[in-house]
C-alpha cells in the first residue's frame, strides 16, 4: 500500500535528510556545540568556529572550489543579491549594464529590476522554444560597458540545463563576470569549479536536504579577486561580505547536506533518472501532452508537461493527495501563467496547462505509478468535462495539437 500523501515538489524545497537533521540538533543546546563562532576567547567560541569552517570545506568539496571562497549567506535569494546587486555597485566604473536570461528565477529578475529602477541597463536574453539560450544570443549582446552576465544553472521550472561552460569561456574572454544561480543544480549534477569559467556561484541548503534559512555563494579568489559590495554592514564576518552572527547549527547541516551529497550524487542521479522515465512514458500514454523543456540537456528530477484541454489548477485540485506544483513555488500564489513558459514561446493556453512533477532522494516506484493511476484518472474524467476537450459528431475533437520539442 503506497503511503499517502505522496511528495513530488522537491523542486520547492526537499525534506531534510534525517543525518543531516540529527546532526543540526547537537549544535542547538548547552550540551552540544552552541557557541558564537566569533567568540574566539573561550573553547566555546573556537570549537563552533571549527565546525564552521569544517562545514565550509564541504560545500568547498563539492563545488571542487576553495574554502576560503565560500560565503555564508541566509540562502539563494541573498546570494542572488549579494553577487547582483555588490558586482554592480563594486564595479561601477566599469559600466552599468547587465544581461540575464528571461528564465531566471525571481530571485534574479526581481533584482535586476530593481537595479534597473537605479539607472543600469539590463539586456534580457530570449531562450530558444526548448529553453535553452544560445550563446552566440549572448555574445551579441555583450558590450565595453558589460560588468555582469547572470545565468541559472538547472531551471526551477522545466529542468533545462544552460551550457555554463559556453557562456563562461564568452564572459571570462570578455573581461565580464559570470553570476550562476546553481540552487537546483548544485548536488545533483557535478560542477567543478576549477575548471567552469564561473565568477559568483549560489546554492541554497533547503534544495539539497538541508534546512531552510542558509545558503552560500561562491566569490572567485583566482586568478583574479572578484570584488563586491557587501548588502550588510556590522561585524565584519565572512571576510567583512556579509555581516551578522552566524548560524552554527545551519551551517553545519548544510555541510553534512552537501557532503551526503557529492558522495551519492552518481547513483542518485541514475535513480531519479528511471524514475522519471517511467513518469514521463506513462502521462505520454494519456495522449496530447507536451513536454516543457528540453528533451536531452535536462535535470531528470523535474519534469514539466502541459495537459491539452485541461487547467492546471484543475488537476492539481482532482489529485489533492499528490504534492505537485504548476510553477515556481514563489509564484504559486499568482494566476498569471509561467514566466519561464510564456519566455520560451508557449501559448497562454498550454502555460496555464503546466504541471511540474519534481522527484527526489526519498520518491519511489509505487509512488510513480499511484501517480500516473491517479492522473491518468483526473485526465480523463476533466477531459471529458472540458469544452476545451469537447466532443464533435466525429468523436474526440482535439482542439489543441501539441508535439514534444
């Protein structure tokens, strides 16, 4: 018997894997390691201390990065900021222009505006109708005054995967900065940062089975120093770049998250991947429903599809013992379609038909397949109510035709 409610919106955050979870409780009370790291006048003080930079060499570890190029933020959201909004104010002189792809997460493109609102000019880049943006897009967009290219590793929507590497070798022979936002990406799909021509890199714990609340970004130390303009100002922590005492027990968990991480990121990665071949062959068998994204270059563990003749919102309220999402989980609260869908040239008609499915560490087989029953069931049942549907003398009149890209 399948354990119900079944969880597919890992993309909105994971649970918190259970070592990780025991681990954080024992920098928590007075009998566990509760100091100030900044305390550096007592064992207290010292032994959070290390545990935090023990925690540092393990996002270090599996970004393939240096320790010392790691800054603890509160999450993705402000790493975004800090290397947005401190590239641009650092490196003023330069220019004021920025490029960012139109499929970024908000926590991208709300800043980007904002600093639009402040005088810079921002360049939005239109991906291809598979998601993907081309770099030769991008290289035509660079100018003298270019300071900043920002472009997300793994969409949170669609599992699209850019090429960084492309981008990165366009923007390092430039002279501009490369910002990734990896919060998808980082601990499911390798990046070795010796060698990816990345300058600012953000992830975010509650994405890869640590807390929420706690993140990182990465800020290039060679062969060049990347400066930024720090977002808070008052103790000087993290190298005077981001202020304010630090979370010893979330910090810790993340380590441990993403050293669990790296060290079954492989077999992880071919789990998921079957699982969600069996999920997306078994919702293609319903007939009329497209794939979002990219057929190749993807993160197997989000799947997007659009349901010809059927709302979204209507399938999700028909299977209310499945957790799935019809976006990004910022937006969810918003009735206008995708962004990220409505940017890679779907109609208003299949963005609205979208549903994410997003698997995880902990998902199993027979949760796919009580998923594919129960949706399967819901399909039919609405399409059959759907004037979009509808049925003509000559049996099912398919009012919307839609191929896979």
């Amino acid at each position: 018997m399948t354990r119900l409610p079944i969880y597919l919106d890992y993309a909105a955050t994971t649970p918190v894997d259970p070592r990780v979870a025991d681990l954080l409780g024992r920098y928590l009370t007075r009998e566990g390691v509760f100091g100030n790291p900044s305390s550096s006048t007592h064992a207290f003080g010292r032994t959070a201390a290390q545990a935090v930079e023990a925690a540092r060499e393990h996002v270090a570890a599996l970004l393939k990065a240096d320790p010392r190029e790691i800054v603890w933020t509160s999450g993705a959201t402000e790493a975004n900021n800090l290397a947005l909004r401190g590239a641009m104010r650092a490196h003023a002189r330069k220019g004021r222009h920025l490029i960012a792809g139109k499929t970024e997460h908000k926590a991208v493109l709300d800043v980007c505006r904002s600093l639009e609102r402040e005088g810079c000019a921002v360049t939005w880049l239109d991906p291809e109708p598979d998601g993907l943006i081309q770099p030769e897009r991008l290289a035509a967009a660079l100018r003298p005054d270019t300071v900043l290219v920002s472009l997300m590793h793994v969409n949170n929507e669609t599992g699209v995967v850019q090429d960084v590497a492309a981008v990165g070798a366009l923007t390092r022979a430039r002279g501009v900065l490369l910002h990734v936002d990896a919060a998808q990406g980082a601990g499911k799909l390798p990046i070795d940062l010796r060698t990816l021509p990345v300058d600012l890199l953000s992830l975010s714990a509650h994405k890869l089975y640590g807390p929420k609340g706690v993140g990182a970004l990465y800020v290039r130390q060679r062969p060049n120093r990347v400066r930024l303009e720090p977002l808070l100002y008052g103790g000087g922590q993290e190298w005077g770049l981001r202020a304010g005492t630090l979370p010893t027990h979330q910090i810790v968990a993340m380590g441990e998250a993403c050293r669990i991480a790296g060290a079954e990121m492989a077999d992880a990665h071919d789990r998921i991947r079957r699982l969600r071949d069996r999920l997306w062959r078994g919702l293609a068998e319903l007939g009329e429903v497209a794939l979002n994204g990219h057929p190749e270059r993807h993160w197997p563990g989000i799947l997007n599809v659009s349901f010809a003749g059927i709302a979204a919102e209507a399938l999700l309220a028909a299977i209310p013992e499945i957790a799935v999402a019809t976006g990004s989980a910022c937006a969810s609260a918003s009735n206008e379609p995708s962004h990220v869908l409505r940017a890679m040239g779907c109609d208003a008609r299949r963005a609205r038909g979208a549903v994410r499915f997003s698997l995880g560490r902990f998902t199993t087989t027979a949760e796919i397949d009580y998923t594919l029953e129960a949706v399967g069931t819901a399909v039919r049942r609405l399409r059959d109510l759907s004037p979009l549907w509808g049925e003509s003398s000559g049996g099912a009149s398919r009012a919307v035709d839609w191929a896979a890209p």
